[in-house]
C-alpha cells in the first residue's frame, strides 16, 4: 500500500547481506597466500652436501688425540677471541671449510662480534675494527701461512719467509714467551686445515666445545 509519495521498500535477506557485508567486510590477507608463502621458504632446495674423502680422524685415532692436545698447548695464554681471529682467518687463506664453520662459531662463543668476524676477508682494509696487537697477529699469520709470498701488504716489500717488517711487529706487541705461543698456534691451525682440505671435510655439523 502506498499513501501520497510514501514508497515502499521490499528488503529481503539478499539485499540485508549485502548491506551488512558493504558496511562491515574489512579486507584481510588471505590465509592461503600466507601458507603458500611458507611453504615457498621451506621448499627452497640447497646443493647437496659433498662425502668427505677420508675419515682421518677415525683411521689415525692416535694422531687426531695428539692434535687435540697439541691445540691444547698452543692455546695456553692466548687471548680466546684473537686466538679463534687468527684461526679463521688462517682458515680461510687455505679454504678450509670445516675449520672456518668451526672457528667462526667458536669466536662467536667467546663474545666476538658478527662484524669483526665478518671483516677477517678484508682486514687489511678493515683495520679499524681491529686492535694494533690483533692487526700484527693478523700480519704474521698471513706471512706463516703463506710461506712462499702472496698479495697480502702483510708480506711486504719482496714477499714470503715470514719478513723481518712482519716478525718485527708481532715482536712490538707480544712478549717473548706470548709469541711463541702464538706461532705456535698458527702452525697448528695450518696442520688442522691441511687435514680439513686434502680429506674434504664438511662444514655445517661442529657444536661448540665438541672437541675440548
């Protein structure tokens, strides 16, 4: 019925969802895109990991125990964090995968820095993040673990033999006793990382402390 101008509005269930679905529907991210993409970053697929050549450590138990203790006593009076600086570094002259793995996450336990870690590449030209008795540290273990010369501005004019330059300035920076135990860790770190690279061992699987 229609009274003057009055109209009459029919509303029905379909026109009251539409209304209140207008008025109330608030967009959303939907669930599915969200799954999807979790589901993309789980599914992301690596290169397999590489056999190690040899179990050496296995087959020559004797001379993996006295390692161990000889990296022992090469470590004895070495600050921890310069300690595990030259060894990743040293680790990383000679591509030693496991030992760089290991070394990294050792540093990282003993409370060194991400960034320091990270600078180890290219510390030459990184030495503000270093202190001037980890820099001669780093110089000489550049110069041991290249014997024969390289492109480092460690070795200096000539290259190679350890320089006096480079020996000098360890020398300025550790006492005697300190040095020796410092070349003697380099020496060891070299040892560690020519079993690591010539039996192709896998970086990935070491925990700290796993071997102490």
């Amino acid at each position: 019925m229609t009274n003057g101008d009055a109209r009459t509005t029919t509303v029905t269930p379909e026109t009251t969802a539409i209304t209140e679905t207008a008025e109330t529907t608030v967009p959303t991210v939907p669930t599915e895109t969200t799954e999807t993409t979790a589901e993309t970053v789980d599914t992301v697929e690596y290169a397999p990991e590489h056999t190690p050549r040899l179990a050496w450590a296995e087959l020559a138990p004797e001379v993996f125990k006295a390692m161990l203790r000889l990296d022992a006593a090469a470590r004895k009076g070495l600050d921890p964090k310069l300690l595990e600086l030259v060894k990743i570094r040293a680790s990383q002259i000679n591509r030693c995968a496991l030992c760089v793995d290991m070394h990294s996450k050792d540093a990282l336990a003993a409370g060194e820095s991400v960034e320091r870690i990270i600078q180890l590449s290219a510390w030459e030209e990184s030495e503000h993040f270093y202190t001037e008795k980890e820099l001669a540290a780093l110089a000489l273990t550049e110069a041991v673990t290249v014997l024969t010369g390289g492109t480092s501005q460690a070795f200096g004019t000539g290259g190679g033999f350890v320089p006096d330059a480079v020996y000098e300035r360890a020398a300025k920076h550790f006492e005697e006793a300190e040095l020796a135990q410092l070349i003697a860790a380099i020496t060891v770190i070299n040892a560690w990382n020519r079993f690591g690279v010539t039996c192709r061992l896998v970086p990935g699987h070491y925990e700290v402390g796993q071997y102490k």
